[in-house]
C-alpha cells in the first residue's frame, strides 16, 4: 500500500490547512495509507482526528522536531513525505540525514520569492527535493525565475469540498445588517498584510461617500487586525464596517454577502474565493499572484489594479449599482467553480505520488 506523511506547522487555521486536512482525508477515502504530523499547538492539529501525529515545535531549527519527525519516519517507512509549508521542509530535509530513503515534495501556497537567502537556496535547490507543487501558474512563474529547475516543477491547483449553500443562512448578530437595504460587500480573509486590508478599507470609504447604504463586513483574525481596526476608525465608514473575527461558522458568513472583495497585494491562489463562488457570490478582486486563473475579468468577477483603492472602489460601486451584473457574475461562478472541486485536487497529487514512485 501507498503510503504517504504529510508534515505541516502552520499554528492557525488558513487556506493552506485547509488544504492539506482535504488531502489527508481524501487519501485515505481512496485507500492510500496517509499520515499527518501538524504542529501539536496548532489549529489542524486539533481538526485531525484519523492519522495525526504531533510535532512539538513549529521552529524550523528545533532539534526536538527534527528528531521527533525522523522517528516517525523511521516507524511508518513511508514512501512519499509531503510537506506543506517552509519549515516543514527545512524539518523534513534535516530529517532525512537520521532516517531511511524517502521522495520528498513540496507544496508552495505564496506568491512570493521562495529564495531570498543562502539557506533558501539551499532548502529549494537541494537534490532530496524531488517536486515542488505550486498551487497556482502564478507561483511556477516565480519559481522558475528563481532557476528552479522546470522539470521538477508541478502545477495543482487547491480545491474545495462541495457544498450546498441554501443549508445556511446568515448568523442572528448580522442579520440587523443584513436587513437594511444596501449592498453588503464582504470579505473572509486573515488579517495578514498581503491581504492588505488598508486598501480595502480606503477603497470602501470612497464607495460609501457615493453609496451611504453599503456595508463592509471583514470576517477573520490576524496579527494586523487592531491595526486594521484603529485605520478603520479614521474614516467616515467606520460605522458601517463589521468585523467579526474568526467565525467557525464562515459559510454562514457568506450567506450575508451580496459582492464577495479581495484587495491582497499578493496571492498565491485563494480558496475563499471559490467558496464565494459556490455561493453565487460576483468577486472583486486584485489581479494579484494566481487569482486571475480563478476570476476572470468581467465573466465572474472584476478584476482591479493592486495597491489601487480608486480603481478597486470603481468596481465596487459598478455591482452596487447594478444588479443584474451582480447576478449574472455570480451564476457565472457557480458554473465556473465545479471546475474547482477538491476530488480534481486529489487525484492530481495521486497521479504526481504514482508517478514519483514508478521512477
């Protein structure tokens, strides 16, 4: 039997977890034998519940984890090792000094130079990496501007589980917002600063001095979000602004938008931009990193400059004003987003394990 570790130390819980608990659990729905090591203080750690292995320590350096993985790896043998994040490869490379022949891999979620130093050229560039994933063309490109070589360069796209939207329905403590009419444009994302929330707060401000009945809802939590906050509080918007935190319930949270926006300066791909999608959500969003082979330019959503709030309010407003563009998007994206689906993900990486271990 295939078998298969999956390493990944991210503490909280984003797209990229997402991601690899989907992996995880559709592997072993498909018979593979497949582990998951995660951060033994982290989110997807507390979310796995078949296969989940601690690590103590989510430092790169820690020599704990590197021991605590190549112990791991020594009792399960596993063919493949997969790692999901930055550290985790830094782990599983030292790791692979004190254990058995293992293909190792990668998958790369950010859009941003993976080499910045000697050491990142060490971890990228090193022979023990067979296959670097990219979640997105976007991501290749960097990679291969960085003389990765092309021929261990893959291209999977993240996928999402289906789900049937009329099952939720907006939470009680929004529906007070809900209820006024106005255009609710919403946004689920970590308040991290390559979402770069800034811009999206100054792009609604413009919005609202033309269209006083629209609302802003940021659903998420993150190192940035107090700052967020306090920006926030200098414009006339504010009290139109909600911000909720991290919800358990973020599907339920899309049930209260009418226009899904993204303003991220970076991006690697974005899967909350396909569950906006399934929820016929129309998108705003910059044309950073890989969202563009996600949203296309007026068919799903509106494409807009980065770091531009004119620009991203002139297409905001655009949607406010128009509904029936609003719902000619968003059914686009309903369409659009089976293209998206997690099983297309997984038998993918299957196909790249198959192929890994006939070499």
């Amino acid at each position: 039997m295939n078998r298969i570790l999956h390493l990944d130390t991210g503490p909280e819980w984003r797209g990229g977890q997402r991601q690899v608990l989907l992996l995880h659990e559709g592997l072993l729905q498909y018979g593979f034998e497949s582990h998951l090591a995660a951060y033994q203080k982290g989110v997807l750690f507390s979310r796995s519940y078949l296969n989940v292995l601690p690590i103590p320590s989510r430092n790169e350096f820690s020599l704990r984890s590197i021991l605590t993985l190549s112990h791991y790896i020594r009792q399960l043998k596993p063919q493949i090792v997969h790692t999901h994040d930055a550290h985790s490869l830094t782990l599983a490379l030292f790791a692979s000094y004190f254990t058995p022949s293992f293909i190792l891999i990668n998958t790369r979620r950010v859009d941003f130079p993976a080499i910045k130093n000697r050491f990142s050229k060490w971890k990228y560039k090193h022979s023990k990496l067979k296959v670097i994933v990219s979640v997105s063309e976007a991501i290749r490109k960097i990679l291969l501007r960085e003389d990765i070589q092309p021929e261990k360069l893959e291209v999977i796209h993240s996928g999402i589980e289906p789900i049937d939207p009329e099952k939720f329905s907006c939470p009680i403590e929004l529906k007070k917002v809900n209820s006024k009419e106005g255009v609710i444009f919403g946004c689920v994302a970590s308040f991290a600063d390559h979402k770069d929330h800034f811009t999206l707060i100054k792009a609604f401000d413009l919005v609202y001095q033309q269209q006083p009945n629209t609302y802003l809802v940021l659903v998420g939590d993150g190192e940035l979000r107090k700052q967020v906050e306090a920006f926030a509080r200098r414009f006339n918007c504010y009290n139109n602004i909600v911000f909720t935190g991290f919800r358990d319930d973020v599907y339920s949270m899309y049930k209260c938008f009418d226009v899904f926006v993204l303003t991220s300066k970076e991006e690697g791909l974005c899967t909350a931009l396909l569950d906006a999608m399934q929820f016929g959500l129309p998108i705003v969003a910059t044309h950073a990193g890989g969202i563009p082979e996600i949203v296309h330019h007026e068919k799903n959503g509106l494409l807009c400059e980065i770091r531009n709030p004119s620009d991203i309010a002139q297409k905001m407003l655009l949607l406010a004003k128009n509904n029936s563009l609003r719902i000619q998007l968003g059914q686009n994206g309903k369409k659009m987003v089976k293209n998206f689906y997690y099983d297309s993900m997984i038998s993918k990486y299957i196909s790249l394990y198959e192929k890994l271990l006939k070499k």
